[in-house]
C-alpha cells in the first residue's frame, strides 16, 4: 500500500505515532526512542507543520470535571445542501459546538455539543442551533457513556 504522502518516511510516521499518543512527550524521549538526534526531531515537525499535517496540539478536558455533564450528538438537517458553508460559520459562534461534520446519509451536518445538563442542552438547541438560518430540523442523540476516545494509532496500520 503506498504511503499517504511520499514526502514523508518511516521516521516521520514513528515521530508523528509517538506524539499522537502524547503531545507532551518530550524532543530528547522520542529522539532516545528512535535513535535519532533532538534536531532531527524538530526538523521533522517543522516539515510535518509546514506541509499541513499538523495542525497544532490540544489538551484532553474532562468536561463532567468542569461541571459539563451532557454531550450530545445533533443530525441536522439542512434546508439546502448548499447552506453548509453559512450554517457551518454559525455553528462555529456557538460555544457549545465542539465538533461538526458535513456528512453523507440522511443528516447534512453531524455535530458535537458539550452542555452543563439538560436544560442548558434545552435551552443551546432552541434559542442558538435551531434558530440558525438554513436549519430545517434537527435530532439530538444524548450520550450517555463515552467508551473509546483516542487517537488513530497509525503504527498499528499498515501505511
């Protein structure tokens, strides 16, 4: 199977494994763990940068810790498909909206939306998303256990 970019080697898939594990992990461990220097390490991340690969580095939150305990799943439904790019760019105002996806099936959009509790869910569906122009309907999936959230593992993969 070829690789995804052939700008990149095997080197850079084992630095990109390591960090996708943990953003934290510090130049000098991975460089210790590949057998390469600390500046082959940065340069290898300011090419994966450069290339658009990387988009930057995120904490993991426990939201139920900050006293957000509902996340909910909405398919929404566009009035035309070519709204998406404008129902898009409001969603993104709401703070709610963690995520959004433009999907095939019967949902335009798949979005995230991190609440305090039902009411706050209530109250983000009714006076933000569903008044948004171009929203014809939405469906709201509650989640009710999160069992897997990770990163892809690519050296489990075959690239």
């Amino acid at each position: 199977m070829k690789k995804p970019s052939s700008k990149l080697d095997q080197t850079d898939y084992s630095i990109l494994s390591i960090l996708m594990m943990d953003a934290k992990t510090p130049y000098a461990e991975i460089s210790s763990r590949l057998s390469i220097s600390t500046g082959t390490v940065h340069a290898r991340l300011k090419k994966m940068i450069d290339l658009g690969l990387i988009h930057g580095t995120h904490l993991s939150v426990d939201y139920k810790r900050l006293g957000f305990d509902v996340t909910a799943f909405l398919g929404i439904y566009l009035e035309k498909s070519d709204l998406y790019t404008q129902v898009s760019t409001e969603l993104r105002r709401i703070p709610e909206v963690v995520s959004a996806h433009y999907t095939t099936g019967v949902y335009s959009i798949f979005a995230k939306v991190v609440c305090r509790d039902t009411e706050h869910l209530r109250s983000v569906l009714s006076n933000s998303i569903q008044s948004v122009k171009g929203i014809q309907r939405t469906e709201t999936f509650i989640s009710l256990h999160e069992s897997i959230n990770r990163p892809l593992n690519i050296d489990e993969i075959n690239l």
